[in-house]
C-alpha cells in the first residue's frame, strides 16, 4: 500500500471537521485548479466559477472521500468533469487569450511571439473538449498519461491516442509557425 500524502491527510482531517486543513488544499491547488479551468474555457469568470465549484464539491464530498487515487487526480477529475459539462452545454470557448503571453524585451520579438502564442491559443481552442484536456493536463499542468487517464476515466492507451490526435492536429495547423 502507498503511503499517504499530506494532502490525502489534510482531506482526512477535513473530514473530521479540521476546516484549516480543508484551506491548506485550497490554497495548495487554487492557481492549478483554475489554470486548467482558464485554459479549458477561456474566460477568467467562468474558470473562478468552475474553481469554486470544484472545491465545493470536495469540501461537500470530504467525508465519502477514500484515497483510492492521488488526490491531485481526484480534484483534477472533479475540475475536467465540470469544464466539459460546461462545454457540453454550448457555450462557446474564445480562441484568444486563453494562455499568457510573455513580453520579450524587442518589440518584434514580442509581436511574432505574440502571433504565434494566439495561434496556438487558436488551435488548441479548435480542439475537440477530450483532447483540449489532455493536452492541458498533459503540457501545461504535467500530469502524466496515467494520471490523465485516472482524471478523464480511461486508459492509458486512449489518452496517448488523444494526445497524439491532438499533435498531428497542432502541427497542422501550426507548421508555418515552427518551419525555418
């Protein structure tokens, strides 16, 4: 058996009514919790939304709650689970902003980074919902395929074929940014 990690044992505690531990999660995971929420669906209200949502329901779940998966993978699962109902439900994503640019120091440096950051703002908003997820969790947050399988509920297998679609459709899209 794996050993417990502090935040399955903060969850532990919360569960007893240790509502500091319960924060401690909150202020661990909030920027992670809404970067993907951000980044799925491109609006800084509806990610604070979905964010509160999703430890919302955590906090209402922290007594059924059972360390069976990371509890990372768990609150990831809760947070891709409510994006894609809320993408199920027709409202449309942006294709702009959905990621940070950084400024560089040349103003032409800035501009064709600029260009290319919202192209790929672009295609990876053109992105069908389950491989907009993957891609996020995979490139922006650092999950792992098996922990992006445990959040989507799939296997391994399906999110490297997600991941791969996912690619093949970036590049093309995107070739003339990344071809010299």
């Amino acid at each position: 058996m794996e050993p417990v990690s502090s935040d399955e044992c903060l969850m532990q505690m919360a569960a007893r009514g240790d509502l500091a531990a319960f924060e401690q999660l909150v202020l661990r995971h909030q920027e992670s919790v809404w970067r993907t929420a951000y980044r799925m669906l491109g609006r800084h209200g509806e990610a604070e939304d979905i964010a509160q949502e999703a430890f919302l329901r955590v906090f209402e779940a922290r007594e059924r709650y059972r360390p069976t998966a990371a509890f990372r993978t768990y609150l990831y699962r809760i947070v891709v689970r409510l994006c894609l109902d809320h993408l199920r439900k027709g409202r449309s994503v942006p294709t702009d902003n959905l990621f940070p640019v950084d400024d560089s120091p040349s103003a032409q440096q800035q501009l064709a980074q600029r260009e290319q950051a919202q192209a790929v703002e672009q295609a990876i908003g053109r992105l069908p919902p389950k491989q907009r997820t993957a891609v996020v969790l995979r490139y922006y947050e650092g999950l792992s395929g098996r922990e992006i399988a445990a959040v989507m509920e799939t296997t391994l297998k399906a999110v490297q074929r997600l991941l791969a679609r996912a690619r093949a459709a970036l590049e093309a899209r995107l070739g003339e940014f990344f071809r010299e």
